[in-house]
C-alpha cells in the first residue's frame, strides 16, 4: 500500500472514533468520565453471580527420599512413621519390603513435601514440588537423591481422614548456579506434582433463582457447547472449561462474566459501539476488548478501523480480538507488532497468533523470530514452537530425568536450562561445538571434563559414588550435545553404550562452568526456580 493510501486510512479511522468520542484530541488521553453510555447495555453474568474459583492452596505430605550416600537418617516422630509404613505397603502390595529397614537406613531421608495446587487445576496436570529434611534430624543432604513417592492433602490436615488431593515422586533437584547458598537439605520435584481431579469453577447468583440459573446455563451451553455448564442448585451453575481454553482458564472466566443475558440487533451495535470507543480511549482497555470478544463475530467491523490508529496497544488488543474471533484480518498486525523490534509488545502478539492463528502462520512467525537479536525473543519464539509441537525443536529425553532440545534455526548459540516445571536443556543454533583445550571440573572435584590441544575426543571422567576410589570413564565428541549424553545417561547396560549417570543439577552447573571458562562459546541461561512461599 501507498503513502497516500495509508494516510487515507488512517484518516477515516481518526474520524470512526472521533465520532463515538465526542471529537476530543488524543486517543490515549480521553477521561474515562466522557465514555460512560447513555444507555443502559443491560447485566452481564459478571454482574448477577459471584464467581467461585477453586483456591491454589497450599498441600502438603511426608514421603522417603533414597539414593542418598549415607546423608540420610532414621528419625521421625512416631505418626510419622506409622503413616509411612502404611503407604510404602500400599504401593508395593507384591513386594515383601523391610520398611523399618527402608526407613532406618542412612541412604534414606524422610522430608515434609509442599507444594500449591494451581488454579482451576486440571486432572493430570503437573507442578513444582519442594521437599525438605525434617527439623531436628541428622540429614545432611538430600542432593541426588529420589522421592519415592508421596501423597499431597490440604496443609495442616495430616493425620487426617481427607481426600488425596495430588501425588509426587521424582529425582529431587538442588540448585547449584544461583548467586546465593543453597541447603542441601532442601531441594524441589521439578514437575514432580500431579493433580488427581479435575476442578471446576462456579457462578453463584447473588439471589438464588433458578429461572436465572437456567438462562445462565444456556447461554454457556449456547456459545461454548454442551458440558459447559450445569445449574446444580437454584442458586449456582457449575463450570467446566472447555478444551480450547485449557491453557487460558483466565480468560475464559473473564469472559464468562462479560457476557450479556439479553441479546438483540440494537442493543448489540450499541454495545460494540461503547466498547470500541473504551478500547480506543480509555484507561480499561483489557475490559473493553474482552467485552468485544464476548459479543463475538458482529464486532469484527468496527474492530478492523482500530487496526490503523497510532496507539500500538489499542492495534495489538483489537487484532487479537479479531483473531480469537476467528478472522485473519488482524493476524498482519500481529505479525507486524511482534517483528517491531521497538516494540514493548512482541511477546504478547507473538503468544496472541500462537494462541488463534492457524498453526502453519504461527510457526513461520515463531521459526523467523528464532533468529532475532534478543535472545528472551528468541526463547519466547521456542516457547511457542514447543507448544504446537513443531519439527524445528529436535528433543530427546536423557537418563528418564530431563528433555534436551535443540534448534538450528537460530544464528546466535545460547544455552537455556529450566530451573521450575519440565527439566530441560535447550540448546540454540546447534550443533554446539566445543573448542579444544578444555579442562573443567565439578565444584566437589567428582566430575572431570578434559581435552588437551590437539586431542580427537573428549575425556569425561566421574568419580563412582557406590565404589569408593572407583573412577568411571567414557570419550565424547565436541559436539556439546553429545557431551550432555555421555554424563548424563544411565549407566552402561548390555544393549547399549550407556552414560555416567550425572544428575541434571550437577549437569547444567558443569554447562555454565563450559561457558564461564570459554569451553563453549555460547551464552548461558538459567529459568527461575520455583515459587512456593
């Protein structure tokens, strides 16, 4: 397009909403007074129910962690070791097991687990778990040890007759490249977590009527489909989240609560033409679009002139409007926003197309951002391909602990390892290689990675934790992949060249050492650990 077309635009656009505004002077700078509707636009949901949603409450359980190298202990109160006994029988119910011997040995931990159930928790989803040594015992460490396994019920309800709310097991993960000391009486179950119910929201009416309820529940059941929703009482619809929205529940409530009762040609163009003049002027952007999108395909026509206008959040909020309504005629503008490099927006248009584009449009825009200066661009761009399960992520899964993923589409080399949810290693612009002359060594001295000038291969070596003085060896490429493979793999088996069986914790502080001393030139990045106050 033109100049003189683009202007011509534009022009038209200023003039749509100047119309419904009154003819003030900047979009951004209207007063939310002067956009109050003449009209009554009728009640919402939102206005007529208090929505109940399940909290994210705090749990917790006592499980034995092993594995440990005699940093264990025998001592917990007596409850607690009855219960323990109880559970460590009911999951091996065709195994004769010694617990008292289990529990009393040095190379066992028992440990308080904690976590908090998410919000709107689905069956089956995972989530971050901490564990920790028992106050009062001798445990000294829990690093490299393996939870067994552990129930999860409300916190302070032990001892109990309550429901299991999760279940937990999993390698414990102790950090080692934070800037602060960490104890080695306290680690994590890196989404080691899992929610064994599916928990659903609910509309409870201010005034119980079940007229009302059963309008509520058609309306649900009209826009989003049977199973939607279910009048349960008179004064409370239960809410079940349909699949499109598994991964935007929030948005789906919010939604649910914008959306009108009453419906008709009128009240709905007056409707779109209030929201539209919000979303262009004031301060409640997040509010007007979510609105707009509740009334659904009639107001694609007046969001399309909100394409054009100056102000990039209103453009970004109407095009992701337009797209999760179906029409492509805001994907341009998306895929403008999110390749501006100027932009504070990239993000979240990148998410926005990833999220109602088809999914050969998200791709090619997240594979060509895969390229881009600035890597937390780049790491979203792989956020969304490893969301739609693209071949541009090569992944395997390393010693049954942690995912290894590499990208080649990407010119810049960058390490990232994840500290909370899914273990994984990401490794942009492979093949990785590493230069010659290494020497790098754990921060214990158990691990040693090696290659003088002018050696074909790489030396790993590792220090045997089962056999004092025993020193395990194997030979590697320079290839950094193949590296992570040699340490990390189970040890050698029969069928198979096998690894040294080095824990992921105890890997991606090896990484960051290859990248501190130049072994690898590439940048190194770490995820945030888990927040569980």
């Amino acid at each position: 397009m033109n100049i003189t077309g683009r202007k011509t635009i534009c022009i038209i656009a200023i003039l749509f909403i100047a119309r419904f505004m009154g003819g003030c002077g900047e979009l951004g700078q209207k007063k939310t007074k002067g956009l109050v509707p003449d009209v009554d636009l009728g009640p919402t949901i939102g206005s007529l129910v208090e929505v109940v949603l399940p909290e994210s409450i705090r749990l917790e359980g006592y499980g034995l962690v092993g594995g440990l190298k005699e940093t264990g202990s025998a001592q917990c109160s007596p409850q607690i070791r009855a219960y323990l006994r109880r559970y460590i029988l009911t999951q091996l119910p065709e195994r004769k097991v010694n617990v008292e011997k289990l529990i009393n040995n040095p190379d066992t931990a028992v440990v308080l687990v904690e976590g908090i159930l998410p919000t709107i928790a689905s069956k089956n989803q995972y989530f971050d778990v901490r564990v920790t040594a028992l106050r009062g015992t001798q445990t000294t460490s829990l690093e490299n040890g393996r939870l067994f396994g552990a129930e999860l019920k409300t916190a302070g309800s032990f001892g109990i007759a309550t429901r299991v709310i999760a279940d937990v097991k999993g390698p414990v993960f102790i950090d080692k490249i934070g800037s602060s000391a960490t104890s080695k009486r306290v680690g994590y179950i890196l989404a080691g977590g899992r929610v064994l119910n599916e928990y659903k929201a609910s509309l409870v009416l201010h005034e119980p009527d079940f007229r009302i309820a059963s309008s509520i529940r058609n309306r649900l059941i009209e826009r989003f489909g049977v199973g939607t929703a279910k009048a349960v009482l008179p004064g409370q619809i239960e809410l079940t989240v349909p699949a499109e929205y598994k991964e935007r529940k929030q948005r789906f409530i919010s939604i649910v609560k914008a959306m009108y009762l009453a419906e008709g040609p009128e009240i709905t163009r007056e409707r779109i033409k209030t929201f539209v003049r919000r979303l262009a002027g004031s301060q409640d952007k997040e509010q007007s679009e979510i609105a707009l999108e509740t009334i659904g395909n009639e107001s694609l026509g007046r969001l399309g002139f909100l394409l054009n206008v100056s102000n990039e959040q209103v453009r970004l909020r109407a095009a992701r409007c337009m797209l999760n309504l179906g029409s492509d005629e805001g994907l341009g503008t998306l895929r403008e926003i999110a390749l501006d490099r100027g932009s504070t927006y990239r993000v979240e248009a990148l998410e926005a197309i990833t999220t109602a584009a088809r999914s050969d449009d998200a791709a090619a825009i997240s594979r060509r951002l895969l390229r881009d200066d600035d890597f937390y661009i780049r790491l979203a761009a792989y956020e969304q391909l490893r969301k739609l399960d693209d071949a541009a992520i090569a992944r395997e899964f390393i010693g049954r602990n942690f995912f290894l993923e590499q990208i080649e589409q990407t010119e810049h080399e960058a390490i990232f390892v994840s500290r909370s949810g899914q273990p994984r290693v990401v490794l942009f612009g492979t093949p990785i290689r590493c230069r010659g002359n290494i020497f790098v060594q754990s921060a214990d001295g158990n691990i040693t990675i090696n290659a003088p000038t002018g050696q074909r291969y790489v030396s790993i070596m590792r220090k045997v934790p089962t056999r004092p003085g025993a020193i395990a060896q194997l030979t590697s490429s320079f290839e950094l992949a193949d590296i992570i493979r040699t340490l990390c793999e189970e040890p050698r088996t029969e069928q198979g060249r096998g690894g040294l069986g080095v824990s992921y914790a105890e890997m991606i502080a090896i990484l960051k050492q290859m990248c501190d001393k130049g072994a690898v030139k590439a940048e190194f990045w770490a995820g945030p650990l888990p927040k569980i106050g």
